[in-house]
C-alpha cells in the first residue's frame, strides 16, 4: 500500500510540475477554460440549490463555489507576491448566497487570476515566492491554483445530481 500510495504522490507531483512549465499563453487559455467550465456549473444549477448541502457537515454549493473563487484569489496574489484585494478574504461570508452574485463573483475571481498571469513576465515564472510558509515557484503557486479551483468544481458534481441536474460535458479542451 505504501509502494502504491508513493507512486500516486510522485505522479501528482509530476503532473502539478508539468503544469507548471506550460508557457504563459498556455496558462491563460487553460485558466479561460476553466472559467468557462465553471461558469457551466454555476449556470447548470438552479437558483434554488445554491444554499444547497448535499450532507449537513459539507458546504453549500454556494459556499464550494465563493471558497474557490476566495482560493483564486489568494493563491494568484501569492504568485505575483502581491496581497489578494481585502474584499475577497472572506467571499463566502460577504457575497448574498445567490445564484447572480455568487456567478458574479466567481467569474470575477478568474478574470483576477487571468490577470495575474499575464502581468508576470514569462521570465519570472520560475522564480520562487513565499506560499503559506513555503518556497515555491510563481508558476507551482498558479498550477496549485488551479488544480485547487478543479477540486471544489468536481466536489459540486453530486451537489447537481442531488437536485435533478446533469452536470455540465467536461471540457478537456
């Protein structure tokens, strides 16, 4: 189990470093994907399942949703060593749990990481920063980001099942 556990972290590992060497154009597409697929999700669900617990002890679907868009945020801000703008500390608290605001939000939170990327200068992708306590690279922090944000997106697949909804087709590409 061990040997099996071991493989699984160095192909992670793998595949969040490869990630992370993908150029800046590259990084900006995917993150514009990722937005869209997102946008998908929240589209998908209806007004009404947006305060939505699939189990009492989980997360609203609006809740999964503002934490990755909080996550976006923080994480990006930390590539470009920059502190995130203070009104996204705390988006599930601060943003009305409805389905505009929280798509409002969201979106907004992926235009910011969009952003960020394209003001750090290819060169500067490997030079290392400071994340939570850490030494990564800038663009580690942004790969971290995003497999951050395309965890709590699949985490909200049952919140949609669970209310009738067939989630959105996946957009590899």
């Amino acid at each position: 189990m061990k040997k099996l556990s071991l493989l699984f972290f160095v192909l992670a590992m793998a595949c969040t470093t490869a990630f992370a060497q993908i150029t800046k154009e590259q990084n900006i597409a995917e993150w514009t994907r990722a937005k869209a697929y997102t946008k998908a999700y929240l589209d998908a669900m209806p007004a009404d399942g947006y305060a939505f617990k699939a189990t009492p002890d989980v997360r609203s679907f609006a809740q999964q949703m503002l934490h990755l868009a909080g996550a976006n945020y923080m994480f990006s801000a930390s590539a470009a060593g920059k502190t995130p703008p203070a009104e996204t500390a705390k988006l599930d608290e601060t943003v009305p749990q409805t389905k505009e605001a929280v798509t409002k939000a969201v979106l907004a939170s992926y235009d910011y990481v969009i952003d960020i990327i394209k003001s750090i200068p290819a060169e500067q992708m490997s030079q290392e920063v400071t994340f939570f306590n850490m030494k990564a690279t800038r663009g580690l922090v942004l790969a971290k980001a995003f497999e951050h944000q395309t965890h709590h997106r699949g985490q909200t697949t049952p919140y949609l099942r669970l209310k009738g909804v067939t989630p959105p087709q996946e957009m590899l590409f």
